[in-house]
C-alpha cells in the first residue's frame, strides 16, 4: 500500500512538473497612448512586466474615458490578475475600479492619483513640479511680465501642476496671465502651435513668457515663436523631459527648461509594488513620489550666451 501511494504520487508530481507555470495577465489602460511622456512610461513597464514573466496588455482608449470605464470592465470580466492605470484619475472610472476591488484584482497607478482601491499611485510631486516651474520661469523674467498658460486639468498631475501655479503667481503680483490655452489631447503638439500662433497675433510683443504645463504644448508654442516671433525674447518653461523639448533648449531657442521626470523609475517602481502585491504583499504606501531632474541649456552644456 505505501509503495502504490508513494508510485501515485510520484507519477503525479512528475505530470504536474511537466505542465508550464500560468502566466500572470497584466493589463495597462491609458487615455493618452499617444503623448510621448506616457508612451515612454508604459514602454518601460512593459519591459519591466515581461523581465518578470508577465503577460502585459496595453490598452489605449485615446482621450475617450467612457471606452476606459467599458475597458476596465472587459479587463475584470477576463479575469486579468492586475490592472495598472496610466496617466490618469481613478475617481473618473471609480465604479469600474471598485469592480475590479470586488474580483479581487488590484489596481494600480502610474503617473495619476491617490483614489480608493488603488493600491499605490506612483508619480512626481505634481504640485512642486507646478511651484518648480513657476519660480523658475518667474525669477527667469525678474518677477514681472506677461505670461501665457498652456493647462490639461483632465490629467490629475497636471492639475496639480496648475494649482502650483496658482499658489505661486499669489506671490509675484507683477506677473500676469494675459491669456490661457486648454490644451487637446491627442495632438498636443500641434494644438499647441495653432493656439500660440493665434496668441501672437493677438498679444504679439506683450508676451514675455509661456508657462506649459507639459511639455507638448511647450514645443508646439516654440514652432510657433520659429514662424510667427522669431526675434522675441519669450521665454518657454515646461514639464516632463519630452526630448523634443531637450533639443530644443539645447539648441538656444525660445525654450529655456523643462522638469524630466523619471518615468522609467516610476514604471520600475510600480512593477516592483505590483510584484509584492501578487505574491501576497502589499505596496510600501499608497502613494510613491519619484524625484524630477530641471534641464537647461547650462545643465546640458550648451552656450547660449
């Protein structure tokens, strides 16, 4: 009798053995695939999903939130073992975020917000990225001047960012918002050159400065200063790193900084928080900052002078 069980499971260990290891199915959803910054950040991650044996899925719904709140419930549906969001709010989607809490399938974040039932948003400090940005582009014009703000408040970082700047100009009474953009998305690029392009027609020499929330709208709004304002003396300020943007404050244009933000450090970050959750761990907190880097033509060892 113990040999014949012994033989009996032998033999079934040894099948078992010879039958690969379910893979773990990792679903990345994101509004805005086609900004370079998330791109970048959702490339990273996968890189990082597959160093770990994951299956990962991107999704992108491309600026349209109600394809994002029926993906997410295809992804639950399919039983995916983990959802990551990017560049995006969990409070728009919550209902669908709940379901995937019921499913028991975590959620996590990557450049969005702290919501309920997502495990850990990892990201920049928004707000002092905006405060950052702010003091540099002000102290840049001595304190006062004009200035154009280029704004996304449907990006929750970019939000923040917003309100950093708010909190700021409390601060430099001399400095002014003579006019203000709400950036599209996808196609920020370009949305940006034709709403600068209109801004110069208008206001033309009263522009002392441009505030980009990101950098996207940064780069259009220097295409722009190239075609219409070549010999102004405008200066640009964004966020993000976009190494469009990095050449362009190399080559001494109109673009004078930009915050990089690691998003090859937030995408390893979250793999790592997402990795400890799945093995019956949790995230070392609900929200993880990841520090920016300012870029200027110093920093990067050009000679504007």
């Amino acid at each position: 009798m113990t040999t014949l069980k012994t033989s009996i499971t032998a033999l079934t260990l040894a099948t078992f053995g010879c039958l690969p290891a379910f893979a773990t199915d990792v679903n990345v959803l994101t509004p805005y695939m086609s900004s370079i910054p998330t791109n970048d950040m959702v490339q990273a991650f996968i890189a990082e999903g597959e160093a770990r044996g994951w299956n990962v899925t991107v999704i992108d719904t491309r600026n349209d939130f109600a394809q994002l709140a029926s993906r997410i419930e295809d992804t639950v549906n399919a039983k995916a073992d983990a959802i990551v969001l990017v560049s995006t709010t969990a409070e728009l989607i919550a209902d669908q975020v709940a379901l995937a809490a019921e499913a028991g399938i975590p959620v996590i974040s990557l450049d969005g917000a702290k919501a309920d039932n997502v495990a850990v948003n990892v990201t920049s400090n928004n707000f002092d990225l905006g405060v950052q940005l702010s003091e540099a582009l002000f102290t840049a014009l001595d304190g006062k001047g004009n200035i154009v703000k280029f704004f996304h408040s449907a990006h929750p970082g970019v939000y923040q960012r917003e309100l950093g700047l708010d909190e700021t100009l409390a601060k430099y009474p001399d400095i002014n918002v003579i006019a203000e953009h709400f950036v599209q998305v996808p196609g920020p690029v370009d949305n940006g050159r034709i709403a600068m392009e209109n801004i110069l027609r208008q206001h033309g020499d009263e522009i002392d400065g441009v505030w980009a929330a990101f950098d996207d709208p940064g780069i259009g709004a220097e295409l722009a200063f190239e075609a219409e304002a070549p010999d102004s003396s405008a200066i640009i300020m964004g966020i993000d790193g976009n190494e469009q943007a990095v050449d362009m404050i190399a080559s001494c244009t109109h673009f004078k900084m930009t915050l990089r933000q690691d998003f090859a450090g937030m995408a390893k970050i979250g793999a790592q928080q997402l990795e400890a959750i799945l093995t019956g761990g949790t995230a070392e907190s609900d929200e993880i900052y990841v520090t920016a880097i300012p870029i200027t033509a110093q920093s990067l060892g050009a000679d504007c002078e």
